[in-house]
C-alpha cells in the first residue's frame, strides 16, 4: 500500500498537510498522536472511505480495514455476519474466521444476534470482519476498544501471527504502552508523519 | 446472481426483524381501513378521473378508504426503507468496500421492497375487500403497489441523503399527508383540480379509484406511477452509488484468496 502527498481539510481547519506512506511487507507499523490529529481520517483516506483533497492512495492485493466506530447490522447474528462478508471477499468457507473467533474467544456467541452483544464482543466481530480473509494489508483503527486484558494480549498474539506470515498491519493507536510491540511507530503532528525511520524493536 | 440471492435473503431477514413495520402492518392498516369507513359520511362525492374526463360518484367512506389505504401502505413502505437505508448505510459501505458489488446490492434492496409491497398492498386490498367490493381488486392492489414503490425508493433515498432519522420520518408522514390529503375530495375543494396531476401519488390514486369503481383499465395512470417510481428510484440509485462508492484512485482486488495462499493462524490463544 502506498500514499502520496495526502492532503485533507474539514473547511478551513487542514488536517492532514502532506503524507506519504509506503507500508513495507511483514511488519506492523503503528501511528501514535494526540486526540484530533487525525489519524482516524488517515486511516479513512487509506481504506477508500474517504476521498482526500489531494494525494494518491494505491492499494495492492488482499486488504482489510477495521474502522474505530464498529459497523455491523443489529438485525444479524454473527454467523449471518461472517457470511455476508465472506460473500463480499469470495472466501470459500469460514475456517478462519472462526479460527479469528477462537482466538479473541467469542465463539460461543456464534448465533446471537449482533444487537444484544456487550460492546467489546461487537468490537470482537468489527476485528474479524476485517481478518476473516487473510488480507496482506490490514489498516486497523484503535481495533481493542472494549477488550478486557487477556482479549488485548491475545489480539496482540494474533498481530505477530500475521507479522510472521508476511502480512503488513497498521495500527492507529493512542496509547503509549502499544508502541514496544510495534516494528516502527509514526506520530501524526500538525498534518505530517514524524518519526517515519524510527524502529523501536 | 449469488451475490443478488445473499443480499436479498439478509434483506429480507432484516425487514422481517422490524418488529414495528410488522406491527403497523397487522393493525395499523385494519385500523385506518376501518375507522375511515365509520367516521366518514357515506354520501356520495364526485372524482374526477383525468384520464378518461368522466366524472365518478361514488361514498365518501369509500374514496376515503381509498386514500386511507394509499396513505397506509406509503407510510409502511416508505419508514421501512427509510429505516433501514438509514442505519445501514455504514454497513452497505463497509460491503462493498470489501468487495461485495454494489449492483446486485442495490438489485436485492429493489428485490425486498418488490417482495414488502406485494405483502402490505395485498393485505390493504383484501382489508378494503372485507368492506366493500371493488370492481377491480387485482387493479385496486396494483394500483396500491406502484405507489408503495414510489415511496420505498424515496424511503430509500431519503436514508441515504438525510442525516437524522427524525428528519426522514417527517418528511415521509408529510409528504404522504399532503400528497393524499390534497386528493381526496372530502378534505380538498381542489381534489380534482389539474394542480394535483404533479403530485407523486397521482397515478395511483387515479388508478385505484378507476378501479374500485370503474371497469375502465387506467393505463394511462398506471404509466405516470412508473414514471414516479423511476424518477424516485434513479434519485434513490444515484444517492446509493455515491454512499458506497470508494475514494481509492484504483481499484484492486480484495479478496478471492485460494486455499494455497491463506496463511493458517497459529491458535494464539492456545499458547
């Protein structure tokens, strides 16, 4: 995946002033930064939803996005879900994602509708929608909102999986105590990346 | 052709949960139906079919039941379109951004409100039947369905123009209330006025109540209707492409992985 001189702005106010990303193979890189700085219209402008004022974004291969705000039906269970979006990726069955569902422990809740589930089971399934497919890119927007900490470990676990297969994530994150798990961490500052260089392992 | 089944069948599963469509359905429709049929005076009133210039005469309660129904079924279909284009938009997006194609997307919410419209004016017919005998039932029901798609697909375009729920369901009841107000001849002197041929049930209401008290075929309204619903669905389609399309300069394949290339994940949580 790649960025070119990104630039957006809500009216008069610019957030993002030129960025340019190029997210190497196999490694997790995270963007840090203060509340507002705009890592979440970073991340939108990366995954399509949003559409920048000027720059380019390319995107190659398999790709998933986990967005801050959980998107999902109240109307559906979480197998109507998984297989909704397995249509949507053209993945022939749902062996991973209910591998994914193990993992962050959720299994059981496989044919409860999505509607009565507490907030950190729906952000369970917001993950899995977005890594129910293997994607070689995976952009991920404060993605262990509402998990309690052995779900964040395990999430953590799940990252270094993929790192290890040769997959690139991208994790926006504003918790300092993220960044010693992280390959290399970009701040967001006044519209620009910083620290694009810094390797923290 | 999958894809369209899938989308319909979560389309349909989806409106079957809105329990308060289903409520409104069941009782609101009997309800208006028939208190209409009580409450208005069943002295005959004159309605002007445009289409043919003849002039019909036929029971307050009646014409009024008429309206009645048209205003049901709008109010029915168009808040459950609404309701469901509103909330959903976030999740239509984020489908078709991971590559689910928008067009059979778009074809089963079509689907589900062809499938809705059929059920409700059915009911609204057969309801209308268990006071009086139209001349036409079939057209009678028909007439019904084309204008519970006009306002399904406006439902469906307001949910996906408008930002608040409260502002959508207001413009639905409003709309539907002037429209049908206008058109009836007991609460409008203009009711058969040539001012009231621009409005979006027009068709309809022409077309229903040729057939509840005509043998005439009303074609020619029956055509305005159509026309309505395509204006109405084409706003509704262009609002739908515009939410769901992706700002990415190329497209790329998302997902269509082979069992070759997916990298199992070593059970974390095991560890």
């Amino acid at each position: 995946m790649e960025a070119e001189g990104v630039h957006h702005s809500y009216g008069v106010r610019r957030v993002l002033r030129g960025i340019d990303v190029a997210l190497p193979a196999g490694s997790v890189v995270g963007i840090v930064g203060e509340n507002g700085a705009g890592k979440s219209t970073l991340l939108k402008i990366l995954s399509g939803e949003l559409r920048p004022d000027r720059g380019v974004v390319r995107h190659g291969g398999r790709f998933g996005y986990c967005p801050q705000q959980v998107v999902l039906n109240d109307a559906f269970t979480v197998r109507q879900h998984l297989d909704f979006f397995a249509a949507a990726y053209d993945v022939a069955d749902l062996r991973r994602a209910e591998e994914v569902m193990e993992i962050l422990g959720f299994d059981q809740y496989a044919d409860v509708l999505v509607g009565t589930l507490s907030g950190g089971t729906r952000q369970k399934l917001n993950l899995t929608l977005a890594v129910m497919h293997d994607p070689q890119v995976l952009l991920l927007d404060e993605p262990y909102q509402g998990f309690d900490w052995e779900t964040y470990l395990r999430f953590w676990d799940l990252v270094g999986d993929l790192r290890v297969a040769g997959r690139s994530v991208l994790v926006v994150s504003h918790l300092a105590y993220d960044t010693d798990r992280l390959d290399q961490v970009w701040r967001l500052r006044d519209g620009v990346l910083h620290g694009r260089q810094e390797d923290v392992r | 052709m999958r894809l369209f089944k899938i989308a319909t069948r979560y389309g349909l599963v989806e409106h079957a949960r809105n329990r308060f469509a289903m409520l409104l359905v069941a009782v609101f429709l009997p309800v208006w139906v028939m208190m209409t049929g009580w409450a208005i005076a069943k002295e005959p009133v004159q309605f002007r079919l445009h289409g043919t210039g003849h002039v019909l005469t036929a029971g307050g309660d009646k014409i009024t039941q008429i309206t009645g129904a048209l205003n049901g079924v709008t109010l029915i279909t168009g808040f459950m379109m609404f309701a469901a284009t509103f909330s959903n938009g976030a999740f239509d997006r984020r489908l078709s951004m991971a590559g689910f194609h928008r067009v059979p997307l778009g074809l089963a919410k079509v689907a589900c409100l062809v499938i809705a419209s059929v059920v409700v004016c059915s009911y609204a017919t057969a309801v209308i039947c268990c006071f009086w005998s139209p001349r036409q039932p079939v057209l009678l029901g028909a007439a019904l369905f084309c204008t519970a798609m006009t306002y399904g697909t406006l439902g469906v375009a307001l949910g996906t123009l408008l930002h608040r729920e409260v502002e959508g369901m207001f413009a639905i009841v409003m709309i539907s209330v002037v429209d049908l107000g206008l058109q009836n001849p007991l609460a409008s002197g203009g009711a058969n006025s040539d001012m009231v041929r621009w409005l979006p049930s027009y068709g309809a209401m022409q077309a229903a109540t040729a057939a509840g008290f005509s043998s005439t075929v009303p074609a020619v309204d029956f055509t305005v209707q159509l026309a309505w619903f395509t204006a109405v669905g084409l706003l509704g389609l262009l609002a739908f492409h515009r939410r769901t399309r992706s700002a990415l300069t190329a497209t790329v394949q998302i997902g269509r992985q082979t069992d070759t290339d997916l990298v199992p994940l070593k059970k974390s949580a095991n560890r």
